[in-house]
C-alpha cells in the first residue's frame, strides 16, 4: 500500500520531522492541528470557539490536499487545556460534524506546544467514493 506524506501551503507549515498528514491507501491521518494560521500566528487567543474554528479549517484544508472531506473523517481527538471549556469547542464541531458526527475523544492536556493555544484536534478520514 502507498504511504504519501501530505503538505498544503493553505496551513502554516510543519517542522521537517513530520508531515501535516500522510495519506495511506484510502485512510488520511491528519496530524493534530493548532489554531494557526497559515503564516504560523495564533488565531482566537483566548477564544477557544475562535480556535476550533480555525483548527477545523486546518483539517479541511489538509484534507483537501489529500483528496478527502471533512464528511470524510471518522476519528477525531481534542486535546484541550480546560475541559471545562469541552462544550465551546463542541458546539462549534457541530457546526461541520452534525449530519454524521465522527468518533471522538477528549483529553485535558497541561499545555500545548505555546501556551496561546487552548485545544489541538488530529483527525483519521477514510475516503470512501
């Protein structure tokens, strides 16, 4: 099966030791995005409705590059800073995951890589037409 490493310039760019996400075969595993923009400045600072928003539009955009769509995805994981925000970033997944919502986990994490950043989401879509 091929394994093709996926980039797109509609995001800010990752480090040289890992892919924005790799396609394999029909299944693309989006690495976990922040609230950034594509020149790599934090969006929503404080709002984490801003920055799911943000981060959901990374995924898109990633997905796209591979040839999938977010109805596409069936995994996602949020790894948040403040669970007791969880019903903010749900409420704006909502928005683009109603009609078929994907698997999910949740997970409070400390800190994310700046300390700006309130959630990062990675996805697993599974292209499937």
């Amino acid at each position: 099966m091929s394994r093709t490493a996926i980039a797109t310039t509609a995001c800010a760019p990752t480090p040289p030791f890992f892919s924005q996400a790799v396609k394999v075969g029909n299944m693309v595993f989006v690495s976990g995005q922040l609230a950034r923009d594509r020149e790599g400045r934090v969006v929503g600072k404080g709002d984490m409705a801003a920055q799911t928003r943000q981060v959901i539009a990374n995924i898109r955009a990633i997905l796209v590059a591979a040839g999938a769509e977010l109805r596409h995805v069936v995994k996602l994981t949020a790894f948040m800073t403040d669970m007791a925000r969880a019903k903010e970033a749900w409420a704006v997944r909502e928005e683009f995951f109603a009609a078929a919502p994907p698997a999910s986990t949740g997970v409070e994490v400390s800190r994310l890589t700046h300390p700006d950043f309130l959630i990062e989401i990675e996805a697993i879509a599974v292209i499937d037409d």
